[in-house]
C-alpha cells in the first residue's frame, strides 16, 4: 500500500471521484437480477399451473407421463435455483458515516481519501463476485423454465393428438 504522502492528490481525487458510487450501482444491479429472477420463478409457476387447465387428467397416458416427470423436474430445478439465488448474501458497500468522523476527524484529506478509495476497491471486487455468481443464476433459472415451456408445449400437443 502506497504511503498517502507519495500519491498525487489530483490522481486521487479522480479515483475516488470515478469510483465512489461504484458499490452502490453494484447493489442496484443485483437488485434488478433478483427481480428477474422472482419473474422467471412466478412465469414457472404459472406455466406448471397450466398443465391442470389445459390436460384432461383422464386422458393421460403413459407416453404423456414421461414429459410430466421432467415438467416437475424443470420446475423443482428453477425453484431450487432462484431460492439459491435469492438467498442472503452479505453485500458489502462503502459507508462510512458512523465512523469517519470518529476515526479521522484529525487525520489529512488525502489520507481519508486513500483510504476509502481502498475500501471501495475491495468492496468492488467481492461485490463482482456475488454478481457473477447472481448472473449464472439466473442464467440457471431461465435455462430451466426453458425447458419446462418446452415440455408443456410437447404435453400441451400430445393431449390433443391423444383428445
């Protein structure tokens, strides 16, 4: 770590003003892939339900029982994969108002912001992770709602061929 007398303080006032809202914009993009998600698990439910509407329960052989099994799979899939998704992870974010004051309030600008600019880094490179790992999620989820629209339309046309 550079020592905050040696850093240039126009470099620095760059940085950090390029930087500071950074974890903040993080914490709205995994807040917008969550509500993708919670979509993509409502249009999964919803497209399981349609099978009670558009089946005929009697009519249900076993050829149709085999699309079935993978319907409920796909969508057992899409519900364990958003509930991963959606679980509590920490975010970190760079907020210092309870502490700055009583931590630096007789310490040189440049070092404060040396500081923070630190702690932004850091919180930015933990953050991308949990966002990768949130983005393949969702990914997951919608690969596997895919597949289930795919097996209901299949279930959908094989109970009028059968009808």
């Amino acid at each position: 770590m550079k020592d905050s007398k040696s850093i240039k303080a126009d470099t620095l006032d760059f940085i950090f003003e390029y930087i500071k809202d950074a974890p903040e914009k993080q914490l709205l993009s995994a807040e917008r892939l969550d509500n993708k998600v919670i979509q993509i698990l409502s249009v999964a439910t919803i497209l399981i339900g349609l099978i009670g509407l558009a089946v005929d329960r009697t009519k249900i052989n076993n050829i149709m029982i085999i699309p079935l099994i993978f319907i409920v799979l796909s969508y057992v899939a899409v519900v364990v994969v958003s509930s991963f998704h959606l679980r509590a992870k920490t975010f970190h974010r760079s907020v210092h108002a309870d502490t700055l004051w009583n931590k630096c309030w007789n310490s040189e600008i440049i070092g404060i912001k040396h500081s923070l600019v630190t702690d932004i880094a850091k919180a930015y490179k933990y953050n991308k992770n949990v966002l990768y790992i949130k983005t393949k999620t969702l990914y997951f989820s919608l690969v596997a709602l895919g597949i289930e629209g795919f097996l209901i339309g299949i279930l959908i046309l094989f109970s009028f061929l059968v009808a």
